[in-house]
C-alpha cells in the first residue's frame, strides 16, 4: 500500500473512466475520428478533467504521448511566479537559469514566450500536438488574449485544451474557440461500487456502510474517497473496515486551520482568524474556495440552532460566491469572518 491511490486507480484509458459518460463518450469519439478541435472542459476540482485528457492523450498519440503534448497548469505559473518557474526543467532550459533573481522578465511575458514556442513546435508523427492549459481559471486577461492570438496563428498544427472550475472567468474568443465538455462528481452509487472493486483489489475487509458512508462525505469526488479510504486502510491495518472507522477518518480530514479559524470566530477574535487565514493561503497553499468548503461543513455539523445554522449557511454561500469571481480571496474571506461573528 506504498502507491498513493489516487495515482494507482487513476484511469489510464478513457474506457476506464467512472462517470462523466457524456464527455467521456465524446472525447472517445474524437479519438476514433482522428479529428480534435480545440476543447474547454470545466467542472468542480477533483472531477477527473485533468486525468480525462491525459487519457485522451494518450488515445490519440500512444505511451509516447508527452512527445506530443505540452502540460502547464495555470495557477502553479500565477500564484507562485518565478519560484515554479526555476522548479520545472522544461523551463529551466529556455529561460537560461535556475535562479529566479537572475529573471528579469514579468510572469506573464514569460507565459506568452513558453507558450507561443511551445505551439510553434512541429509535433512528432502527427498532424497536431496539444497544449493542456489547467486551472485555465487563474490566467488573466492578458494571458488569455495572448492565447487567443497564438491559437489563431498555429490553429493547423496545434490544438488547446483548457480545463477549468470555473468557465465565466474565460474571455469569449477563448470559450467560442473551444468544443464544451462538462465534468461532474459521480453519483454515490457509481462511487459505492468504484470503491468496492479498489477494496477487493487491495485485499480489505469492509462493511458496506463504511463505503455508503464514504461516498456520502465525498460527495462523489472520487480522489477524496480514494485518499480516506487509503489512510483508513493505513491507520487500521488488518481490522475490518467500520462505519465508525470511516467516521473517525473523516472527522481527522479537516484541516487543523479550519478547526483553528472556526475557533477564533466563535471566540470574536479577529486578529486569530486573520492570522489562520493567511497560513492556509500562504503556507499551505489552500484555495479560498477550499476553506470556504471545509467551514461549511465544520459549521454545518457544529450544533447550532437551526435559525442561527441558517443565517450563518447564508453568509458562506455568499462568500463562495464572491471567492469563486475575485481575483483576492484573503477580502472575502476577513469579510465572511467577521459577518459570522456577528450572526
């Protein structure tokens, strides 16, 4: 059990795909046809966008597939700049340098120059290669006009694939150019049973409800069920795997941050929050959109009256909305901070 598996039971093929029948059926179709155009493929984190293209990828041009395929994802580029820059090989070797002080050009210039050479090169026994753009969301709008140009200027030799949670945030010539495909969560029968084959497979023990309970949490994000049913089968080796077992894990899976800044709410104590707030966005690297999340259910199965739970599940759907359409999470989520402290 040394392999995470996420990256284990990860599908390789799109025939091997849980769910998403429509787009995956479509995607199979443009490999069959030999024929792909430009595609946007947008839906919630963790429904299988990114896995979906590699798998069609890897349909398309073989095992060799990376000779012809190009991966950036976005918001690595973006929210941490010059110091992912250094860290990727591929862009080591056309920037000249490892040290980002030596780099003298803007993150979005450098974008435009990788992207635009990358499109530029001829594809390897084939009439096109692709650039995968992930969390296409945290491009802005001049990254994204760039694009629009380059697309035009290689539109016979290369084909974008932009994958996104959220599709508003794309300009119109991005989102027109490009065939829509949406990705969801599975349903919990679909998970229950994806589940149960990764359990066989492993050799565990199990009662149904343990895995009924585990789609239920999950919401059918299948990584979420494959990273807790894993640390449930690590944290309790050779025991058979409860509904009390599953609770006890998925009461451990809320980040020490949320607990901390649920805390501090309930205590009226800004300064705390803040500081909460900033090392699960710094330090840790967690989206705004991921903490609006996980506070949710903390105050969801926190006890409150049901006129108080109401008002409080208020004030976070407008946070999730605000977070989901701002360029500055840390505003929305002080301001969601203080509107529960005074509910």
């Amino acid at each position: 059990m040394k392999d995470l598996w996420t990256l284990k039971y990860r599908p390789q093929e799109l025939g091997d795909f849980v769910g998403n029948e429509k787009a995956v059926s479509i995607m199979q179709h443009l490999v069959s046809a030999g024929k792909l155009p430009h595609l946007v493929i947008h839906g919630p984190a963790g429904s299988g966008k990114a896995s979906a293209v590699f798998a069609l990828a890897r349909g398309i041009y073989g095992d060799n597939f990376e000779h012809n395929f190009t991966y950036f994802n976005a918001s690595d580029f973006f929210d941490q700049g010059k110091r992912y820059l250094v860290r990727d090989k591929r862009f080591v070797r056309i920037l000249g340098t490892d040290d980002p002080k030596k780099i003298r050009s803007s993150v979005i210039s450098i974008f435009k120059d990788l992207v635009n050479e990358y499109a530029s090169m001829g594809s390897i026994d084939a009439d096109y290669k692709i650039i995968f753009v992930d969390s296409a969301e945290s491009l802005n709008e001049s990254a994204q006009h760039a694009l629009r140009r380059i697309m035009e200027r290689y539109s016979r030799t290369c084909r974008f694939i932009f994958s996104t949670t959220q599709p508003s945030r794309l300009i119109s010539p991005l989102r027109s150019r490009g065939l829509q495909l949406f990705f969801t969560y599975v349903s919990d029968e679909e998970l229950v049973s994806f589940l149960g084959s990764v359990a066989d497979s492993e050799g565990l023990a199990y009662d149904p409800e343990a895995l009924g309970g585990l789609a239920r949490h999950c919401k059918g994000n299948v990584d979420c069920a494959l990273r807790l049913l894993q640390s449930a089968a690590l944290q309790h080796s050779g025991k058979k795997l409860s509904a009390d077992i599953i609770f006890e894990v998925v009461m451990e899976d809320v980040p020490a941050g949320i607990s901390s800044l649920q805390e501090a709410i309930s205590a009226a104590d800004f300064p705390r929050a803040r500081k909460a707030i900033d090392k699960m966005l710094i330090e840790e690297g967690m989206s705004g959109v991921e903490i609006v999340r996980h506070l949710h259910r903390v105050v969801s199965d926190a006890g409150e009256s049901p006129a108080i739970l109401a008002r409080i599940l208020l004030k976070i759907a407008d946070a999730d909305l605000n977070v989901r359409s701002a360029a500055n999470d840390r505003i929305h989520l002080e301001r969601l901070v203080t509107e529960m402290a005074n509910v």
